[in-house]
C-alpha cells in the first residue's frame, strides 16, 4: 500500500523521465532507459548529505514502480 501510494506520488515525475529517455534512446536499450528514468528522477528529489546514498536505495524500487506505471500510459 505504501508503496502504491509513494508510486503515485512520483508518477508526473516519472512520466517526464520515461518521455526523456525514449527521446534520448529511441526504440530498444530497455535497461538503459530504466537506468536513465531512475537517475532522472533521483536528481529530482530533495535529498542531502549522508541520508542520499540510503534513501537512493529504499526509493529505486518505488521509482521503479511508477517508471513501469508511465510506460504503460505511452504504450497505450
């Protein structure tokens, strides 16, 4: 649930990010879009100090999330 609802707090951010990355990659390179959309949202969030590298971590998969959610609205 809380994961759900993280997903959704992200999902205008993710959007941009996987437009972003299928502009900058084209068809194909799946990982290396992923990778992009996930660096693209995680230089967007307010996160400081010795805090980032740990919060990085727990958030990747709740970006992840709404990453997959937003490729599914452009491929629909």
């Amino acid at each position: 649930m809380l994961k759900n609802l993280v997903a959704k707090a992200f999902s205008s951010l993710a959007q941009r990010a996987v437009e972003s990355a299928e502009a900058n990659f084209g068809e194909g390179k799946g990982m290396a879009k992923k990778r992009f959309a996930i660096n693209f949202v995680l230089a967007r969030v307010p996160i400081s100090g010795a805090f980032r590298p740990l919060l990085e971590n727990i958030l990747v998969e709740l970006i992840d999330i709404a990453i997959e959610s937003a490729c599914k609205k452009i491929k629909s």
